[in-house]
C-alpha cells in the first residue's frame, strides 16, 4: 500500500510501515519523539509520531492544550530539535544539518505564520514582506509580489509600518512575507487567534486560495473547528500522538471529534 494514498495525511498506526519517500511531501517526521527535561521529570511532547504533510495541500492541525500539537509543527519546521527520530522538508532531512544549515534552509524553503505577526516594526509593510529574502540576498520575483500583495489586498498598504495597520492588515502582512519566496510549506500558528471574525476568515481564505490557485503547501495549528474546516485534512493530536485523521472536514464534524478528544 502507498504511505500516500490520494494525498492523504498519514501516520503510523501499530504494524504500519513508516513513509519511505519523503520527498512526495512537504513536511514529513518519522519515528519523532520529543522529550523536554531529563529523568524523572522529563515530559513526552511528542511519543513516536510518523507523519506526512502531503505536497500542495492544506492540513490543519488540532488538539487539546499540551497535546503536542505546536511542538509536532515546531519540530517538523525546523525550529525545534527532535530528541530522537528524523523530520524532514522535502527530501532534506533536517538531523544532518548543522544550526548555520538549519537557519538558511528556514529562510528560504519555509514560510512562518505566527498568532503575534511578528513584524519589524521600523520596516514598511513591502520592506517586512520581502524581509526573509533580503536576508537571504535576493531580489523579490516583481511579477510573483505584485500577484501576492493584489491577492491580500496590500497595494495600498505597502508604504505603511505595522503600527499603521490593523491587526488585520498586519496578518495580511505576515502572509504576504510567508508566500512571495514560493516556500516549500507554510507552518502557521495560530494565524487568527489575535484577530477578530472577519478579519480571521479573510486571512482563512487567502490561505484556502494559496493552496487552490498556487499550489502552496500549507500546515495550520488551531484550536477552532471553523478554522480548520478550511483545510483539506485535520489531524488530531492527543498525548503527543496522532489520535485520528479526518479528510474534506466541516466544522460540525470537527467539533465533534474535539468534544470526545476531552472526555
């Protein structure tokens, strides 16, 4: 059996093979364990998960609080270290490379999301969205900026610092900056914890639209079911495990698997 079936998020159940090919996805870990403290009082955030982010896709990722959910994506994007075990970005399994390899390969094959924005804030709005490619010394693709920032509504916005925006606008910043490299995959916290209804259902569909129209790779941490009925798979983290994996999901039906993960 394909570890890939129709693009399905997959992870390890007992007597299962683990994926054998990660470059058909995005994101993949493998036999990932993370352990925060030692000995008695060390903490299992993450208890042998083997799972795939599939390529061009939009996974939401949900859990009760402590379940390992925020670790699973911190680790699998790089800005945590698994105490044992393999994460992967594509083909590149990121245990081979050093801290110097590590950060490049964030800065130019990831795209980050936060609840918090995390904007410059000395910096215009079209100066924090080509940021990550200054750093890295490249010039923005005009034509790919242009088709992000009309895409987000920013054409106006560009020559404003964040403490000009609303928190709306900040966020359409925050994607703007995650979108114009073309990342390999987006990993995004939270993305509309600190806003209001409209403004998260906005930012919610330019999320759903870069997946449709650009077929970006795209993995959501949240904690609400009518967020992550926006995405093509939800995987339900409990324990530091995958719990259960539901496709075309709505929010009733992920409300429902939320209300018995509490029980």
């Amino acid at each position: 059996m394909s570890p890939y079936p129709d693009h399905a998020v997959v992870d390890r159940l007992p007597g299962s093979a683990p994926p054998s090919r990660p470059d058909d996805a995005a994101a993949m870990l493998v036999g990932a364990v993370k352990r925060y403290g030692s000995g008695g009082a060390s903490v299992v955030a993450l208890d042998d998960v083997t799972i795939a982010f599939p390529a061009g896709r939009f996974t939401a990722v949900m859990g009760p609080s402590g379940s390992g959910k925020s670790t699973m994506m911190h680790c699998a994007a790089g800005l945590d270290r698994l105490s044992s075990g393999r994460a992967f970005v594509g083909g590149t399994d990121l245990s081979t490379l050093d801290d110097r390899e590590l950060t490049l390969l964030r800065r130019e094959r990831i795209g980050f999301v936060f609840q918090a924005f995390n904007l410059v804030a000395t910096l215009t709005a079209e100066e924090n969205i080509c940021l990550p490619l200054t750093l890295s010394g490249r010039r923005p693709d005009r034509a790919v900026l242009e088709q992000v920032v009309s895409m987000l509504g920013l054409g106006d916005r560009l020559h404003h610092r964040p403490a000009e925006l609303s928190g709306g606008q900040q966020q359409r910043v925050a994607v703007a900056r995650a979108l114009v490299a073309r990342p390999q995959v987006v990993f995004a916290d939270e993305p509309t914890g600190n806003l209001d209804t409209r403004s998260g259902h906005e930012i919610l569909g330019y999320l759903r639209s870069a997946v449709d129209l650009h077929h970006q790779s795209i993995v959501m941490v949240t904690h609400d079911p009518n967020a992550a009925a926006w995405a093509d798979h939800v995987v339900f983290v409990v324990d530091g495990r995958v719990h259960d994996v539901m496709d075309r999901p709505s929010a009733d039906a992920v409300l429902d698997v939320v209300k018995g993960l509490g029980r």
